[in-house]
C-alpha cells in the first residue's frame, strides 16, 4: 500500500509572456512552481485549487504532454524500473503512456467527433498490441462492458451519447492498455451532479477491480473529499497544504485551505459563514518575493510579506505558511 | 433538439438510427435542408454534364462559319404548324429566316421567311464527334432534322457561329482549367498551411511572411507580365494552363492561412492530446485526427475557390491574356462582345455568356456557402 509510484520533485513549468517579432519574453508565469509530492500506490491523490492555481498544468506536466521547465517526475512502471518522464524521449513517452493514462475534462471535446467508438477506445490497442479485427472489437466491447456500456455502441459515434456515457467511454479508453495510474483532470466538472456521482462510483469500483492509482484533479471539494485519500492544495502554482482528506478537513492549517474550505456553501441560511473571508484575487506580480497568499491572507505580517515561507511539517500536514499550526 | 427523448418505448433500431448517423451523414442531412445550396448542387451538376457530353448537346459544329448567317438574333421554338388545309398538327419548328440588305445604309436585317420551316426535333443527326473521345456518334441532343438546316437559338456571331453551340462547348475550358489551378493551390496551401501550423516557431513565421509578401502583389499587373513572359510560337491552350498554374501560386496563400488556423485550433483540442496519449506518431495524429476534421472545410473553400478561378479565366481572356481564339471558353465569347457596335447590333453577344458566367459562379457560390455551413457544427 505504501510504495510510492510516482516522485514529483522540485517540478517547475514557466511559461514566457510577452516578447513578439523581434523583442525577447520579458516575464514568466509560474504555473507550476517548485512542486514535490509523492503518489503512492492504489491510493487516489486529490488535486485541488481555484481556476488559474496550476492545477492542470501539473496534471499535463506529470503526463508529459506538456515539457516541465526543471525538476523530475519519476514513475515506477510496471516492471518495477523507474524512469524519469522529464528526460524520456518521443518514442519512450509512448511506451510509458501505455502504464499512465488520462481522463479528460470535457468529454465532448475528448472524444474525436469524426470516429466511432470502436476506433476511439481501441486506437491505443490497435498501436501498442497490434490488434484489429474481430479481436479488436472484442476487447473494446469488454472495456464497453467494464464501464457499464452496452457493447452494441460499438459501432456509434460520439454524438449518441450523453455527457455521462461519453466519460464513461473516456475511462473505457484510458483502460484499454491496461495501466496503473490515471490522472483525471476535472473528469466529472463538466458533469450533472447525480451523473458525477454515478462516475465517481465507477471509478472506485474500477480502481478495486483494476488496484488502479488515480491522481484526481478537481476544484469541487465535496467531489475530492469523497473519493481522495490525499489531497494537495494549490495555490498560485504551489502546493500550500498537502494532508490525509480527513484531517485537511478537520483541522485545515494553511489560512488558504481554510478560507477555501469556508467557501463551500452550506445549505442552511441561518448559518453564518465567512469566518476567513479573503479579499479578490490580488494582482500577483512577478516581483512578489513573500509568501504568495499574503496579500489577500487575514493574518499577514511584516514576515510574510518579505520572506518566503519554508515547507513546514505539522502533524502529518504539509503545509506552506510561516504560521502554520500557530493560527 | 434533444436526441434522446426521440427514444420510443419500444426502443426499436428504427428509432436509433437518426442518432448512429456518422458525420458525414448528418453534413449530407443538413445540407439537404439548405434548398438554394441543394438547387444549386443540381445546376453545377448539370454544367459539369454540359461540361462534360459537350458535342452531345451542341446542335451545331463550334467553328462552322456561315456566311448568310451573319449577326442572326435568337430564333424561337414554335409548337404548332398550320397546314395547307387549315388543321393545326403539333411539330416543334422554327422559322426559316431571309436575309436582306438595305442598299442605303448597308445592313443586313433578317425577316422570317413564311412559306419555310425547319422542323426540330430530339436526338437529331449532326456532325460527327467522339462521346468522350472514346465512341464515334453523330446524334445530338436536339436540333434540326435536317443536317443541313442552321437553327441559332441564341442568335449567332460576326462569322455566323452559333452561340448556343459555343457556350456549351466553352463549358468544357471554363469550368475545367480553373479546376487544375485549384488543385495546385490545394496541395501547396494544405502542406505549407500545415506545416505552419503544425511546427509554429521559425517555420510558422517564415511562411507566414512569405503569404503576406506574396498577398502585397497586384495581381493584374503580374498577370499580364508572366503572360507577355511566356514564349509565343507555344499553344494558347498551353499558355493559359501555364498562365492558371502561375496564377494558383499565389492562390494558395488564403488556404495555407486557413488550414494554419485549423490546425492551430485543433492542436489544443482534447482529442487530439488524447491520441498522442494512445501512442499515435505526429504524422499518424494528422492523418487520422487532424485532416479529416477539417476537409469538409476544405472541400467548402474549394468550392468557393472555383468560381473565382472561372471569373479570373474570364477576366483574363476578355483583356486579351488569357485564352486567345480559336479557343472557345466563356471568355473568349465575352471578348466578341468587346465593342460598341457588337452590343448595339448584337447584344446576344455579351447577353448569353454573361448570363452562363452569372448562373455557374452563383451556383457554386451557394453551393459552397452550403457546404460551409453543413461542415459547421455550430452553425444552426
């Protein structure tokens, strides 16, 4: 249970802003910003932060679909051999796509409209194992089978299908090769909430069937908190706040994941919320040599705004803050 | 429209099947609901089976002068022949016409003659050609019955040549030589266009300057360059196809922008990620990803790049550098009807070409309107 699959070390992805014909970029955003964390084996690791925290680019970076800036993100593939994704060329990212898989966001723009579902689940057994044919089709209408699919779809294109269905077909082609670790990146936000709920069963179930590891990308903190293990807040390109789910929400220690936590709305009018009210996202620039929350954190002081604050360990939380187990 | 409340609750196939339409169906499906686009499908249709069955449908030899025919205006059809007898039979016929000259001003004036008529009729005896260049015939469509007989349903030229029989055989120049033009500006523009969008960086701006150079030039005046450029003892028809081929070089650069726009968008779909992620190379993501999602686009903006190059061989052939006679295409007819004297005496000269320009660029205008917007999936 506790061998790790995945080591993100020191992980940074910058991208360039400005420059044009002649003039050279002047500025970076740091989307991903020094990031380290481990995965470890059948457990589901949350991902969780506002729009714009990064939270995508580290799901993209850790396939390698984008290419990091500096840092490392070593998996353990099924052979137990460990290799660094960062220093893997083209034809090596292939073979390594076959034991790490993703689940897309929209599942209507996932799906190309253009091919049938025997095409779209299958292509990656058509490349990486060769088949075609009767044997090919067989093996899709079992994945169908496996997400709860009638394999008579076989033949359909993406426009038969509801939201719901067509994620399900997302998950049957991240299945299709087989792999260990599957990074979904908001697989059910485009998704109504009773459907959300009936992929999220099905991916626990999967995860048993299959002792998958998922690496759950989300900024719905009910969805996180039923399905994760784990969770890593970020912010900003950081993780703040990286605890067990329960104890991140029993005693969240970083200001922001509280201030986060406050957000999710309680369905009842007579409680008050807003406790840890923070201010609007504050302009971030590039010269912001403090802690990155402290403009729009309640108890900022002198200290925060001039340093950086060290990754600091209280009870079994990681945690980003000069104060953390202090407020 | 919600697809799946449509479901009855017997859940037949039949029920299903508006939904298992692949892509290409479902175009098929919008495109039929657009009418003009559909009626215009059917007369490009029929122009390329003008183009096509040309001698077929020509009553008269294209180059057969005739000198007592000189200027004629279009002659009718008449339905209804009146006997000696005074019963009235049905026999489709026009009039025979006489020519007569004034002495004072020396014109000619054409008066129907009474006592004769030409009697028409389908699938007549002609002149000899190939159907194809392949089957020796000598049938043709509609005509006079006798071989010998010249009817001008449009009216004829300054040598006494059916214009009717000269517009149809014109098709065959027109609506082709504009298609070989296209089919250059088709594979340079996809391959450059994709290779801009696929690489980005250098590459992307390189050819990018290159399409805006190339887009700065006036086209007229380059035109008539590269025509005064090439050597005179070749064939016209040799020199207008060398001249289109000149021309679709610099016709690419609009396609290359928009195959670079479509590949751009398409780099950052999903789906395209998602093949990369199922172990696909590049070219295998293009082939199969990539180009199939935008051709019904390309076939659009090809379809709308046709008319212009049938505009352009017109316009070309009227200033004298395109098509020279004794090449018949719909511009060298237009350039009969160059002077004043042609439109007053003869306004059939610039009346029945005009009016087959007007109806083949329209059609394919809607035609590929319609396609565009069936290839649009969000379009309504």
């Amino acid at each position: 249970m506790s061998d790790t699959i995945l080591k993100v070390r020191d992980l940074n992805m910058h991208f360039p802003v400005g420059g044009g014909f002649f003039g050279k970029s002047t500025d970076v955003v740091r989307a991903v910003d020094g990031i380290s964390f481990d995965v470890r084996r059948r457990e589901t690791f949350g991902i969780v932060g506002e729009s714009g925290s990064g939270k995508t680019t580290l799901g993209r970076c850790i396939m390698r679909v984008l290419k990091p800036s500096s840092g490392s993100i070593v998996l353990r593939r099924k052979d137990g051999q460990e290799v660094d994704l960062c220093r893997s060329g083209k034809a090596e990212l292939r073979d390594i796509w076959k034991d790490m898989r993703m689940v897309f966001q929209d599942p209507q723009s996932s799906l190309n409209p253009r091919l049938r579902v025997l095409e779209i689940v299958g292509q990656s057994l058509r490349k990486s194992e060769g088949l075609s044919g009767k044997d090919l089709s067989e093996r899709v209408a079992q994945l169908l089978r496996q997400v709860g699919l009638r394999p008579e779809f076989l033949m359909r294109y993406p426009n038969a299908f509801s939201g719901g269905q067509r994620q399900r077909l997302g998950i049957a082609r991240a299945l299709a090769t087989q792999p260990e670790l599957i990074i979904a990146d908001e697989a059910v936000s485009a998704l109504d909430v009773s459907i959300q709920a009936q992929i999220l069963n099905l991916l626990q179930d999967l995860q048993e069937e299959f002792s998958l590891t998922y690496v759950f990308i989300a900024h719905d903190l009910a969805v996180v908190e039923h399905i994760c293990d784990r969770i890593a807040v970020m912010y900003l390109g950081q993780v703040v706040e990286l605890a067990e789910t329960e104890a991140l929400f029993r005693a969240p220690k970083h200001p922001y994941t509280r201030a986060l936590l406050d957000a999710v709305p309680v369905p009842d009018p007579r409680k008050r919320r807003g406790k840890h009210k923070v201010s609007k996202l504050a302009d971030v620039g590039a010269g912001s040599k403090g802690c990155r929350f402290a403009a729009r954190c309640p108890h900022a002081t002198d200290l925060c705004r001039n340093e950086a604050p060290p990754a600091k360990r209280v009870q079994d939380s990681d945690v980003l803050c000069h104060f953390a187990g202090e407020i | 429209m919600t697809v799946e409340t449509t479901l009855g609750p017997s859940g037949t196939e039949e029920e299903h099947t508006p939904e298992l339409l692949g892509p290409w169906a479902l175009m098929w499906r919008k495109f039929r609901r657009h009418r003009v686009a559909y009626v215009s499908l059917w007369i490009t249709g029929l122009i390329y089976f003008m183009a096509l069955f040309g001698d077929f449908l020509a009553p008269e030899k294209v180059d057969e002068t005739n000198r007592r025919g000189i200027f004629v205006p279009p002659q009718g059809i008449h339905f209804l022949v009146t006997d000696e007898d005074g019963s009235r039979s049905f026999q489709l016929h026009a009039k025979a016409l006489k020519m007569q000259v004034d002495r004072a001003t020396m014109r000619r004036s054409y008066v129907q003659d009474p006592d004769k008529i030409i009697p028409l009729g389908f699938f007549v005896e002609g002149y000899s050609y190939e159907i194809l260049g392949l089957i020796p015939s000598k049938t043709h469509f509609f005509g006079p019955k006798n071989p010998r007989d010249i009817v001008y349903f449009l009216g004829s030229d300054r040598l006494g040549r059916d214009i009717l029989s000269r517009i149809i055989i014109g098709t065959k120049i027109s609506m082709s030589i504009g298609l070989v033009g296209i089919v250059v500006s088709l594979v340079i523009g996809v391959s450059l266009g994709g290779l801009s969008g696929y690489y980005g960086g250098w590459v992307d701006t390189l050819i990018q300057r290159l399409v805006e150079f190339l887009r700065s030039i006036p086209t007229i005046p380059l035109w008539m360059g590269l025509a005064a450029a090439i050597p005179l003892g070749w064939p016209p028809l040799y020199t207008y196809f060398v001249v289109t081929i000149i021309v679709s070089m610099i016709g690419w650069t609009s396609l290359a922008r928009e195959v670079r726009g479509k590949f751009l968008s398409l780099r950052n779909e999903d789906f395209i990620t998602a093949a990369r992620l199922d172990g696909l190379t590049d070219w295998e993501v293009i082939r199969k990803h990539m180009v199939p999602s935008f051709s019904s686009h390309i076939i659009a903006s090809l379809t709308l790049a046709v008319p212009l190059m049938i505009l352009a061989e017109t316009s070309l052939s009227f200033l004298g550098i395109g098509l020279q006679p004794p090449i018949v295409s719909w511009g060298t007819l237009l350039k009969e009807a160059q002077n004043i004297r042609s439109i007053i005496e003869a306004p059939w000269l610039l009346i029945a070409p005009g009016t087959m320009i007007v109806i083949a660029v329209l059609a394919l205008n809607f035609l590929g309107d319609g396609l565009r917007d069936a290839a649009d999936p969000h379009a309504h």
